[in-house]
C-alpha cells in the first residue's frame, strides 16, 4: 500500500510555478500562479517535465491529482504578458520541442485526475482534455482564447473534439474569448465527468484519486492505456489488442493476487515495482 503521509519533496524552488505534494500515494499539482490566472510561463516546461518524470518513476505515486490555485482560475493558458514581452512562447520556440503541458504530451503512465477550481481557458485546456477524469467546481468555465490573441487553436481543440460534440469544439475555436462553456453544459456534453460544488472540489477529486491509487498499479496502467489508445482506430483492432493485453497479464502476479484477496475477503497486496 502506499503511505499515508509523506513530506513534500517539492515546493516553490524545485518546481517553480507549481505547489506539489505527496499524499497517500496521490501526487497533488497544483498551478500556483494565481497573481496571472496560473497562466503557463516558459520556466514552468522544464519543472512539469520533472514533475511528469516523478510520478512515472516513483512507485509510491500511484494518481495525479492536477488543479490550480484560488478559486478565479483553473489555468488562463499561454501568459500573453510573457509572450508580448519576449517574443517567447511557454509551449515551445522550436518544433523539436515536445509540448509538455499535457499529462498525454508528457508521457503519463499513470492515472490524472483534473480538479478544475475555475475558468479553463486557451493553454489550460490541455490539462482538461488529457486528464483521465475531470471534475469541475460549480463556477468554473471553458473557453478557447487563442484566436482572439492571434494565435492558432491546434493541439488542445483537437482533444476537445475527442470529449465534446464536434460543433461545440468548433464553436469554441472559432468564437474564442467571446463563447465561453459552463460547468454545467460541460457536464451534459461530456467534457466533465462530475460538477460539485466549490468547496467540495478537492476532496471529491482526492476521494476519486484515492479509490483508483487503491487498484492493481499494473492493471490500471494497462487498461488507461487501452482505453486512450484506442482512440481513432478500428474498433476491431482495439479489441484485438486489448484482448492480448488481457491475456498477457494473466502472468502477472497481481491477477492472481485479485482473486485469492477476494476469497480471503482480506484488502490486496499488490505488486509495486518497475519491474513489470
């Protein structure tokens, strides 16, 4: 099992624009920029890539908890201030650079649950649309900002086109600062999994992370993987390589650790290693 407690090894110094926190076996994110929305500023790309790194590589982490700082803001994407400054953009200023923002862009293995504490605009909606399960405080709100800045709404749109209506996307695109989605709505056309209230936010995505951190590791790697990659193919080659993935982990150990822990009517002991 996982601690119950364990020190934060992060903090302001190490992961500049973010505050993190470990707690049983939930790694706590959270956006800390609310002077500037929790907008995304270029010296935030390289501690979210150590950020990412950690919960891949740290067995004790078994969920990602994402959210923001205050309750105005969720994340305002791109700090346009920054940009206008140094001609610099937070994402990237070279196409060899991958996008790190995304828990799919940087290479998760492990569950996201996203807290959305606010409005979700522009840049921000990465962390929405590649999050695992989303839930959303009553106030908060979505919007795609990057064509009212003159940029070009790419990336995150098209994973909104995976969770919302197609029309509704393109809305969103097209009208930027001026269309904006509430909490509600989202709910009703998939983008959100779950509204709550606001002051219940945190500790029904802490309560969610928790129940999936008390899972087979293993297994739920496997099945989140399943699911996103199977994304944009053939229903039939989905199911074939789910199908094989199913069989192969018949050999793991906690498979057969499920079902003895379900006959002694006793809580698992599952396998945690990078041995897998």
């Amino acid at each position: 099992m996982p601690s119950a407690v364990r020190p934060d090894r992060g903090g302001a110094e190490e992961y500049p624009g973010f505050a993190v926190s470990v707690t049983a076996g939930v790694l706590v994110v959270r956006l800390d920029r609310p002077e500037v929305g929790n907008a995304l500023s270029r010296r935030m790309r390289e501690p979210m890539a150590r950020i990412w790194a950690r919960a891949n590589a740290d067995d004790d982490i078994r969920v990602v908890l994402l959210t923001g700082t205050g309750d105005r803001h969720f994340c305002t994407g791109a700090d346009v201030k920054e940009i206008a400054e140094t001609g610099e953009v937070p994402s990237a200023s070279a196409r060899r650079e991958p996008i790190v923002w995304s828990p799919l862009g940087g290479g998760v293995r492990k569950p996201v649950v996203c807290a959305v504490n606010g409005i979700a605009a522009g840049g921000g909606l990465h962390f929405v649309v590649d999050s695992d399960v989303v839930i959303a405080a009553e106030h908060a709100a979505f919007m795609d900002t990057h064509v009212s800045v003159g940029q070009v709404g790419a990336v995150e749109n098209i994973g909104l086109t995976h969770r919302l209506p197609f029309g509704t996307a393109m809305r969103m695109t097209l009208q930027g600062s001026s269309f904006r989605l509430d909490a509600a709505r989202a709910y009703a056309l998939g983008l959100v999994d779950e509204v709550v209230p606001a002051a219940e936010l945190q500790p029904t995505a802490l309560h969610i992370a928790s129940s999936i951190a008390a899972n087979s590791p293993r297994a739920v790697e496997l099945s989140r993987a399943l699911l996103w990659e199977s994304l944009g193919r053939p229903p039939h080659d989905a199911a074939e390589e789910a199908w094989r993935t199913a069989q192969r982990h018949w050999s793991h150990p906690d498979f057969l650790e499920g079902a003895r822990a379900f006959a002694e009517k006793r809580p698992p002991r599952w396998k945690v290693s990078h041995d897998r």
